[in-house]
C-alpha cells in the first residue's frame, strides 16, 4: 500500500500526524477516509483524529489547535506523527 501512497496517480492518502489513510475525490475538493486496504481488505490502524484533539486538550488546554489565537502554543510534536509514536499509540 506505501507504494500507492506515493504514486501521484493513485487518490490514496496518507496524513502522518492523525495516522488516517483517505481516498481523494477528485471531483470534488475533498477526501473520503478508509479504514480498511482497498487492496487487501486488511483493517487499518486506527485512526487518531479525536486522540489528537483530547491530548492537547487534555494536556495542553488547547481546544483550537488550528484558531488562529491557540496555534503558536500546540508543541512541536503535535505537527507531525511525532506525538502518537512517542504515547505508543
């Protein structure tokens, strides 16, 4: 699948900081999420979207990470998969 992510002709997606997988519509301005291998039908790992947000939230006080108030205080880790990877989650 890592093959696919990287070739430009194929929709699939990969967003390293909420580990989401996701189809492009290219229709439309917007994605689809997946949760299993289009390929394999392989269950993917889950996704951590809402994790993301309880952390910062939780740990943090941030509520907006992306308000243009709270972004200048969301920690260096959270901008990548940096932050999932150092829970082991």
């Amino acid at each position: 699948m890592s093959d696919f992510i990287e070739d430009q002709s194929v929709p699939l997606k990969y967003n390293p900081k909420f580990r989401a997988y996701s189809l492009d519509l290219r229709l439309q301005p917007a994605s689809q999420g997946i949760l299993y291998c289009p390929w394999c039908g392989k269950k993917l790992p889950e996704r951590l979207g809402d994790k993301y947000f309880e952390i910062l939230k939780k740990e943090y006080n941030i509520g907006d990470p992306f308000g243009k108030e709270q972004a200048t205080l969301v920690p260096e880790e959270f901008k990548s998969d940096e932050w999932w990877k150092k829970r082991g989650l």
